[in-house]
C-alpha cells in the first residue's frame, strides 16, 4: 500500500506551521508595540504615530512565516521501500538523507503537547554506527507513524 510511493506530511503541519507564523507575528508585534507605547511614555517621539511600525512589522513576519510555511509544506518529502527509508527537505538550502533498512536500529518517537492536539507525532531512525545519521521526519499523523514504526521494525537489529 504504502510501499515504493514518495509521501508528503500530512496537511495538519501546515495549519500548525502557519500558527507559528501567526504566533510569531503576534509576538513581534506586542513586543514592538510595549517598547513603542514605553518609548512615548518616556517622551521619546518616534516619525510614526503610535503602534503603526509594531503592527507593519507583525504583518511583515507573519506575511514572511506564511510564505515559508508553504513552501516547507511543499519540500518535505519522505519514501520507504524495500531497501531504505529517505527524506527530502529545505526551503533555501535543500537536504536528504537515505538510510538503508539493515543499518536501522531502533526508531523513536516524540510529541508535544500542540502535536498531541493535532493527532501528530515525529518519528526518528537511528541507524546503527557513530558515524551513520540519524533521520527524523516531523509530524506525522499516528497511523502513518505506525505503520513505519511496524515497517522499520523488521529491520532493526
């Protein structure tokens, strides 16, 4: 079923990486707007009136985490077959990692409490070596984590 295919994350990380965005922007914004409102508070004048720089600047990154929410979304790609198991990702610098299912040694997994809430989980292969990398595919749903854990599970030593 699953085998041979090159998988996307599921649409769920998207909503959470643009609530990042969003959460970031909102952040920048109330950060920005505490110093601007104390600034004027101590009779410092700024050239614009009050708030309008902190709000241009939230919109500004929250416009910018959108966008690269987006495209991250579109860059993450994994695959499992009979062989190895590998990823593809990267917005600006673009990276991959293939590990052969024979140098799998045990696969782990972690979630947050927001993962937990979106039904998501990042799941990582360790490979056997010091020197083999290790592959971690972020945030996916529980059944897609199942399935590769009960995969790789035969390869493991």
């Amino acid at each position: 079923m699953h085998n041979g295919r090159v998988r996307a994350l599921p649409p769920s990380v998207l909503r959470l990486w643009r609530g990042v965005a969003v959460t970031l922007g909102v952040v920048v914004a109330l950060v920005l707007g505490a110093a601007d409102v104390g600034l004027r508070v101590a009779d410092v004048q700024g050239p614009l009136p009050v708030l309008v720089a902190p709000v241009v600047a939230a919109v500004v990154v929250m416009a910018l985490g959108l966008a690269i929410a987006q495209v991250r979304y579109r860059t993450w790609r994994y695959h499992l077959d009979t062989e190895s198991v590998a990823a593809r990702w990267g917005v600006i610098t673009h990276r991959s990692a293939v590990v052969p299912r024979n140098r799998v040694q045990t696969v782990t997994t972690a979630d947050g409490p927001i993962d937990r809430f979106l039904g998501l989980t990042t799941l990582t292969v360790h490979t056997a070596g010091a020197a083999a990398p290790n592959l971690t595919i972020p945030h996916l749903d529980d059944a897609t984590v199942d399935w590769l854990r009960q995969e790789l599970a035969g390869g493991a030593i």
